[in-house]
C-alpha cells in the first residue's frame, strides 16, 4: 500500500475525525473507503460520457406526436 500525504484546515480534520469515530473507523480507513467510491464514480463518468457519445445524433428538445412515441 502507497502512502500519500493531503493538506486540509485543522478544524476539517478534527472534524473528520470526530465523524470517522462516530462510525468506528479511523479517518485513514474512512478516507481509503472514499477514494474507491471516487475512483468508482469516475468509472460511471466515462460509462455517461460513452453513451452521450454513441446518442449524439440525437436531438434534445424534438418533439413527438403520440404516434411516434407509440412506435416500435
């Protein structure tokens, strides 16, 4: 495991800390489980990104008659 070192405002990190007990954990643990979620959510980005790119000929905002919605 790499270490890393982050600069925050003291009362941010006594704070964090103080939430991070409130849940059992220490704030490294609570810190290395939300850096997974980050990294997780960036996989999503990409995900929406790759199929706005694959609906772009699509047209935001066009309008359809019931029969057209209705279509198969």
């Amino acid at each position: 495991m790499k270490k890393i070192a982050f600069s925050a405002d003291e009362q941010v990190i006594r704070q964090a800390k103080l939430v991070a007990r409130t849940q059992g954990k220490s704030l490294n643990t609570a810190f290395r489980e939300w850096l997974v979620q980050f990294v997780g959510h960036s996989g999503h980005a990409r995900e929406a990104e790759a199929l706005m790119m694959r609906l772009r000929h699509v047209r935001a905002g066009q309008s359809f008659t019931g029969d057209e919605m209705n279509e198969s």
